[in-house]
C-alpha cells in the first residue's frame, strides 16, 4: 500500500468519511490552510514526510506573516470546505491527527511550538499549560 493510499485510509477511519473522495476533499483542504500556517524548517520537515499528492497541496501555499489562531484556522477550513464550522471543527481535528501520526512526535512538537495555543487539540494533543 502506498503512503498516500494508508495517509488516506487513516484520514478516512479518523473522520469516519464515507468514501475516499471525501477523505481526499477533507485532507486537501485542512493541509491547504495549514500550509498558509507554517514556515520554515518545520513547514518543510512536514512537506518531507507527507506522500506526494498531499505534499503538493501543501507546498503550494504562500505561508502567511505570522499563525492564526485556532479558532481563525478551523473558520479558514469551514469556508474551504463550505460547511458549518461545527463540521469544520471535526474535520479541523481528525486530519492533524493522522498528521501526527505520520509526522511522529520530535516533528508534531516542534510544529506546536511554533503555532499558537489551540492548535494542539487539534492534533490529538492536550493542550495543557502549566498554572501560573
């Protein structure tokens, strides 16, 4: 099995999609707006690991000047994907998932660190804080 075919197999188990189709649609569309989200040595250790048709997607954002934060990110996904922001929210969270997974975990931190709090829910992470 290609990695493009088990990243999304693992996409579509995580967001309980229907077909491949929309796994596809969903993965596109959630990785085009993280890749507005990342820059540098992070954005492209991502680009490396991801199966090609995914990283082309990827790549071919203009990064923005500085992350959104989560909630700006999930409201960039809901309108990529026209759906509601609750559907956003769920297809916002499964595919930075499997994203971690293929990422693995020196790679997952090192794109958390450089993106605002929030965004490790998002990737199945907690995301605690140490009190004050």
């Amino acid at each position: 099995m290609t990695r493009h075919r088990r990243l999304l197999r693992q996409v579509r188990t995580l967001g309980r999609c229907t077909t491949d189709e929309e796994a596809e649609r969903v993965l596109h569309a959630v990785l085009a707006v993280l890749g507005s989200q990342l820059t540098g040595e992070e954005r492209c250790d991502l680009a490396a690991v991801l199966p090609e048709r995914a990283r082309t997607v990827f790549a071919a954002q203009i990064p923005l000047p500085g992350p959104v934060a989560a909630p700006a990110f999930v409201e960039a996904v809901a309108r990529a994907l026209n759906t509601s922001l609750a559907g956003a929210c769920w297809d916002a969270s499964f595919v930075p998932a499997a994203l971690a997974d293929l990422a693995g975990h020196r790679l997952t931190d090192r794109l958390l660190n450089g993106l605002p709090r929030g965004y490790a829910l998002l990737f199945g992470r907690a995301g605690l804080v140490a009190a004050a």
